[in-house]
C-alpha cells in the first residue's frame, strides 16, 4: 500500500463521514451549516405533511364560475353560521374553531373578488 493509496482511502472515509453526518445526524460536522439546514428542512417536511389548502370556491362551497352575486351569498351565508360574534356563548373550543373558519372563509372571498376583479 502506498502513501497514494492511504491518502485516497482517508480523503473517501472523511467524505462519506461528512455526507452521512450532513443527512442523518444534525449537529455534528459544520456547525454552522446545520444551524441553517435542520430549520429548512424541517420547514420542507412541515410542507409536506400539511393538508392543502382548499381552493376559495370549495370554501364557500359554490361554484368556480359563480357570479358575483352568489360568490356575496354564499359568503354571508358561511359567516353568518362562523362568525366568531354569534357563537361568543359556546364552549371555547367551539369559539376558537369558528374563529379559525371565519377567518377562512374572509381569505376565500378575498381571493373570491379579486380573481372576479382580474388582479
């Protein structure tokens, strides 16, 4: 074995150590590129667990091609069972989720109008 050999053998044992510990154990290696890579990773698996986001015309549970009119309808009508306001006197549980689905439902009319409006 010559110092070649030894020396290509240690160059290929140090870079297999620093993939796998870069891949499988966080916190070892470079510190400081594994301060930044846990958090985007973690965000990329965040991302894929989630459920997507449903579309504005699932939420108010009309049509794509719903008029101007019924997109207004069919938006009073969610809010007016959602609104955090009218279900003040129920469980907190309760509250919190209805605030959550207000919340919702005002994102998808928001998007409702301004893909009427053509922005």
């Amino acid at each position: 074995m010559t110092l070649t050999d030894v020396i290509i053998i240690a160059a290929c044992l140090f870079i297999g150590y620093r993939f796998t510990s870069y891949f499988f154990s966080p916190g070892t290696g470079d510190t400081h590129k594994h301060q930044e890579q846990p958090s985007s990773r973690q965000a990329i698996w965040q991302r894929e667990l989630e459920p997507p986001k449903p579309k504005w015309h699932e939420v108010l549970g009309i049509a794509e091609t719903a008029s101007r009119d019924d997109i207004d309808r069919a938006y009073r009508d969610k809010m007016s069972q959602y609104h955090p306001e009218k279900v003040a006197q129920l469980g907190e549980d309760i509250r919190a989720m209805a605030e959550v689905r207000s919340k919702e439902i005002q994102a998808a009319y928001d998007e409702a109008v301004r893909v009427r409006r053509g922005l």
